[in-house]
C-alpha cells in the first residue's frame, strides 16, 4: 500500500505553509523574476567530501541561472530530530541528504515525496534493485541511495604479515570461526596488555546486525500482514557471541576499546596496541591523514559466515520534502548531482563507495592504494539493513538495543538475558509504531 500522510500532519503543513507564505521564509521559493531557489541539505563533513558538493552546487547554478540551490549545511549528529523539527514548522530544505536507516519514520508519516514517478530511468536503472530497496516504503521511494559503505578490516601490515596467519581476501575472507582463533593468535604473539583486535562499539547496533547478515542473522521478520516481529536466532547469535568470547573468554579483544568510537581507536592503532579494529571504508581516510610515518597498513574484508560475504549497508540518500513546492526541479538537481562522473567525486570525497552502477567501475575505485579495491570487491555483496523499513527502529536502538549489546559485549548480561531484553522489550516499542 502506498504510504500516505496524515491528517493531523496535513493540518500541520496547511497552517505552516500559510505562517510562511507571509513571512516569506519557506523554501522552493520563486522569485518575482521568475527563478526557482531550493534549499540543498548536506551533511557532508569531512573537507574532500564539503567541496565536492560545495562544486556541484556551484557548477548547476552555474548551469541552470532560472533554478539556483542554497547549500544549507546539516550535521549526521543531530539530523533526526532536527529535521522532525523542520518538518513539523513547515521549513524543511526542499533536498535533504541523510542515510536510508533514518528514513522509514519520515516516509509513513509523510514528510518526504514519493519519487517513483520524478525519477529519470536513467537514474533508476543504473543503482541496483538491492540499493532501492533501502529507500522504498509500502509502494513508493523516498529517496536515492548515491553513497555506501562495507564494514571492513583495518589492519597493522607488519603486525599481520610477522605473524604467519593466513591473510584473507575478498574472495575467501576468514570465516567467524577462523577471525576469532585468528586473533587468539595475534594476541598470543604480541605480547601481554596488546590485542588482535580493537572492537570501537560505542555504537554497537549497526555493527552487529550489518555484519551478521553473512551468519544468516536477520533479528527483524515481517509477517504476512506486514507487521515486524523481532526473533533472535542462532544466525542473529553468531557475530555478537564472537564479539562477546573476544573479550570475555579468550582476551583477544581490548576492553577498553568498547565505549569507543572509531576515530578513538586509531591512536592504540598507530601505536601497535592493536593489529586490527573493524571500521566503516570511510575511516581510511583519517588514517591516511594521521598515521606517523612509515606505519604499514591494509585493508582486508569482513569475515563470512554460510552466506558469504554479505553485510547490511544504510546508503546515504538525498530526498525531496513533500511540502517542496518544486519536487520536479529539486529531482533534477538530484539527477544532475548523481551523474556517474560526479557520484565518483562525491565516493572519493567522502572515501565511500557508488551505488550507481557505472560509477563504479570507474578505475579509479579499483586501486590497490589505500584499499580501494578491495572495498570495490565487496560492493556486489552489499544488502539492505536488517532493520532498513522498521517503524521505531530509532527509538529501539536507543532504549533497548544499545544499551543491551553494551551490557552483553562487557560482560555484565549474559545471552539469554541479550535474547529476552531485544526480543521482549523490543517488541513491546515496535507493536506502538504498528498499531
């Protein structure tokens, strides 16, 4: 069924739109000589990435003097509920950059435009069906998935190559089996108070579905009335019991690592405390920038359960806001910006990869330098999110998964006690978003 918008959320924007129509703040404006001004939200922040929107933006107005686009700078850190907030006033950007996983709320309720019917077939026919996925909720889409990026292994060459383990590849990447004795033996060999591997888990609900995928974890089941359930299997048990023996049972896995962020983990990285630490492909490019001179590193593929290589992924999406009073130009900035020579400099500026199809086999993303390839190798085994199209899916990672995997990953909770909190509690904050 095609997702529709509330009544009470059409109330909403009728007032807004009128509140704004005299003052004269909403977006998608025409000026009186007739020229369309959007509003562009990005939330690009590392510098390669901001200029290369910042270009894009300057070249279409360039070429395109009767629809000029505002670059409106957003952050990744507040974006959820600044958006809600902008939605609800009336004053959301006309083009909202965001990832796929944020994006089921603001579809049922309403607040983004279907594009099914905007969509240039170029555009459509060059991401794969897997990636649009990730933005389609009941009948429609809700956005484009330009950006994505694997989970993979960053490791201290010197480290890995000394020590006689079998180095894995894209095509035969370690099993879970064979990555937990792997580090078991990395540790032995480094010495006391030093690890094979660096678990940075501040954030540990994306990292342990998204990987767990290869395992045959899924955690989310939707039944044939279209209701989610979750049900924790032995598939679903497979990546956060590895994680779990790492620390707690064979010490081969820092403890002090998992209130960490990526980005803390790199200077116990660089110093040799660690011979690898699991990271989105991003995080390649602070390592260029901050690794001291002379240290060896590599980039190396997840490990694969049964069904291969797979890994959840939550694009990177660009949307139109329904109350856009130019949902058709605001489209054509999105087609102009996903072009495949200018989705190259966006996945280069950001150190991502493409979902556009041509884009990708761009030679450039296929580099041994700085593990380009190997992350290009993966791209065919990307999949939608597990909890890609769940209602309250924000509101169970905060309150219950988080902390339950924290909990678990430190010790404090065993996996039953794991199973019962997201099983029972989750369900009981799903079934509110189902009624």
């Amino acid at each position: 069924m095609r997702v529709r918008k509330p009544r009470s959320r059409a109330l909403t924007a009728a007032v807004a739109a009128l509140v704004l129509l005299v003052t004269g703040c909403s977006g998608g404006q025409t000026r009186d000589d007739g020229t369309i001004r959007l509003r562009f939200q990005s939330l690009a922040w590392q510098k390669e990435s901001v200029d290369a929107n910042k270009e894009l933006v300057e070249e279409w107005n360039a070429a395109h003097p009767d629809i000029q686009v505002e670059y409106v700078q957003g952050n990744w850190d507040s974006v959820h509920d600044q958006l809600l907030t902008s939605f609800e006033g009336g004053e959301a950007p006309d083009i909202i950059h965001d990832a796929s996983d944020d994006l089921a709320d603001f579809a049922y309720g309403g607040y983004l435009a279907d594009l099914s019917e905007l969509l240039p077939e170029r555009l459509r026919s060059d991401i794969p069906e897997q990636s649009w996925e990730t933005t389609t909720f009941g009948d429609g889409i809700y956005g484009v998935p330009f950006l994505q990026e694997p989970r993979v292994l960053i490791a201290n060459k010197k480290i890995l190559e000394s020590s006689g383990v079998r180095v894995p590849t894209a095509e035969k990447p370690w099993s879970w089996a064979e990555f937990r004795q792997v580090t078991k033996d990395l540790t032995a060999k480094m010495g006391e108070g030093k690890y094979g591997i660096a678990w940075p888990l501040k954030e540990p609900v994306s990292v342990t579905l998204n990987l767990g995928l290869s395992a045959g974890g899924r955690l989310f089941h939707r039944g044939d009335d279209g209701k989610v359930t979750i049900d924790f299997t032995e598939g679903d048990a497979v990546v956060p019991g590895t994680i779990h023996n790492q620390v707690d049972v064979d010490g081969s896995a820092s403890r002090g690592t998992l209130g960490m962020g990526g980005s803390d983990s790199l200077p116990g990285f660089f110093g040799g405390k660690y011979a690898m630490v699991p990271l989105g492909f991003s995080y390649r490019q602070q390592i260029v920038q901050q690794a001291p001179e002379g240290f060896e590193w590599t980039v190396l593929p997840a490990p694969a359960g049964p069904g291969g290589p797979v890994q959840g992924v939550s694009p990177q999406t660009l949307s139109v806001s329904e109350d856009s009073a130019h949902q058709k130009e605001a489209v054509q900035f999105i087609d102009f910006m996903l072009r495949p020579p200018n989705m190259v400099r966006l996945a280069k500026g950001d150190w991502m990869l493409p979902t556009g199809m041509r884009a990708l086999k761009d030679p450039a993303l296929h580099t041994q330098k700085d593990g380009w390839a190997t992350g290009a190798a993966l791209a065919g085994d990307l999949r939608p999110a597990p909890a890609q199209s769940v209602r309250g899916y924000p509101e169970w990672k905060d309150k219950v998964a988080t902390p339950a995997y924290q909990e678990y990953y430190s010790g404090a909770i065993d996996e039953d006690e794991l199973r019962k909190r997201l099983v029972e509690d989750g369900n009981l904050v799903l079934a509110r978003y189902q009624r």
